[in-house]
C-alpha cells in the first residue's frame, strides 16, 4: 500500500487518472475538496480555505499569518487522511504538503495545449479563446501560488517521481504504467513509513491546534514528533505563552511527552 499524489495544470486529465487508478488499485480517491472539507473549524471556513488555495499570493501577502494558519489546517487534515495509504489525491501541491522520506509516489500529469482546451470548451461551456485564457490564468495563478508557499517551481520535473504526458498516452495506459509501479513495492509502507507518518499526522494535528488557538496562534511553531515525543520550536511574543504551549500540546490526542526546549 501506499500514497499516490497527482499534481497537474488544470483540464490536464489528473482527475480522471487519478479516479481511474483509485478504483483499478482498490485505493481511496481523494482530492482538494475532500480535504478542505475536513480542515474547516468554527473560524475558518470552506470559503476563507478555498481561497487561501485558489487566490494568487497578493491574497495571502495581505494577511501572512493567515497564510500559516490555513496551510497548518490543510496539512493537517490531509496527513490524517493518507496516513494509512492506499490513497490517490489529487490536489493542490499535495507532493509538497507531505514530508520527504515517506512512501509518497509523486506523479506529475501533463498534456498538450489542444487536449486541455477541448477539456475545457466540453466540461465549462467556453469557446475556444476564453478555455485558452482560463488554462493560461489558472496556471498561472498556481505557479505564484506554488512559488509563494514553497519556493519551488510547481513544473521542475526533480519535484515529482514520475511525469506523465498524456499527448500520447490514453488514460487507461497511463493506469497501467503507474500501477505496475505500485505493484512493484517501489513506494511499499513498512513498519518504519507507518511509524513516521504516524509521527507526521501527530506533529501536524499539534501544529494545527496551537495554530487555531488565540493564546497560541502568534507563535508559528515548528513541531515534530516521535513515538509520542512531541518537540516544538517557535520564538515567543510572551513569557506566559510557553505554559499555555505547554497546556494546549499536552491535550492534543497522541501526545505522550513534551519537549519545548526550543521555545525562546
């Protein structure tokens, strides 16, 4: 079992293969949607996290901190929904929300200009000038979205384990190829991946909670974990914050023991 995540330009056909590939591995399918869905609290809704996704960075450039906590949200409902793999998502930078060293098979779909234009005109009802001007501004926008948050370029193939062009490529015969890999083991949960994303989905669920916390939420933390060994890093604006650090983490589920010898 493992994770599978799909990045792709818009009408690009990432959401048919990834549904596709889902239903031919037996895996969940789920994508962007799913996880904002699962991300919203009483203060922070669907719009408000839809558009901390969708919106170019001059969105989040007015208001930075938002930006920490939306993402805190969204990385967190996400690690909890893959951590048991067998899951495709397809989404915005799911590749980039996850941690390194995983058994995360990254995918990058790709299509030519024609395939995503027709995709467009068929499925939003746009002639042919205005389907190439929202290709053009979607990916666009995602490109500065991808570069804000993470200082990468969303299109640098050393992102991705593989990348696929469907100029050639049917849909089915793109399934075939990336379930030959899976079925290879090459990205296989062991006793080690769960282990460590287990940690991931702890570490973020922390993160999270101190971040939707009006006592907490200046903080920005840096969190890991380990078995249940919490650790958090985070410069703070006040001398009684480090107890409230101290009192909130503890009651988050799964936390064993506190390190907060990196709090200043």
């Amino acid at each position: 079992m493992s994770v599978i995540t799909i990045s792709r330009g818009t009408f690009s056909g990432g959401k048919m293969l990834a549904e596709s590939l889902a239903a031919k591995l037996r895996y969940r399918c789920i994508d962007r949607d799913t996880i904002v869905a699962k991300a919203v609290t009483p203060n922070v809704s669907q719009e408000m996290l839809k558009d901390a996704l969708e919106k170019p960075p001059s969105f989040l450039q007015r208001y930075k901190h938002n930006k920490y906590v939306y993402i805190a949200l969204i990385q967190a409902a996400l690690a909890e929904e893959v951590r048991a793999g067998k899951v495709v998502y397809h989404g915005n930078a799911g590749h980039l929300l996850l941690p390194g060293g995983t058994p995360v098979l990254r995918i990058r779909i790709i299509a030519p200009l024609e395939f995503r234009v027709k995709m467009a005109m068929e499925q939003v009802n746009l002639n042919r000038d205005g389907a190439i001007s929202y290709i053009k501004k979607v990916d666009h926008d995602r490109q500065k979205w991808t570069q804000y948050l993470y200082g990468v370029d969303w299109n640098s193939p050393s992102l991705y384990d593989m990348v696929i062009n469907l100029e050639y490529l049917g849909i089915d015969q793109a399934c075939e190829i990336l379930g030959h890999v899976v079925k290879e083991r090459c990205f296989e949960y062991g006793a080690n991946c769960q282990a460590a994303m287990n940690d991931f989905a702890l570490a973020s669920r922390v993160k999270a909670t101190l971040a939707l916390h009006p006592k907490t939420e200046p903080l920005e933390a840096e969190v890991q974990a380990r078995s249940g060994q919490v650790s958090i890093k985070g410069r703070l604006t006040n001398l009684g914050q480090y107890q409230e650090v101290e009192r909130i983490a503890k009651a988050v589920p799964g936390v064993v023991a506190l390190d907060l010898g990196g709090l200043e």
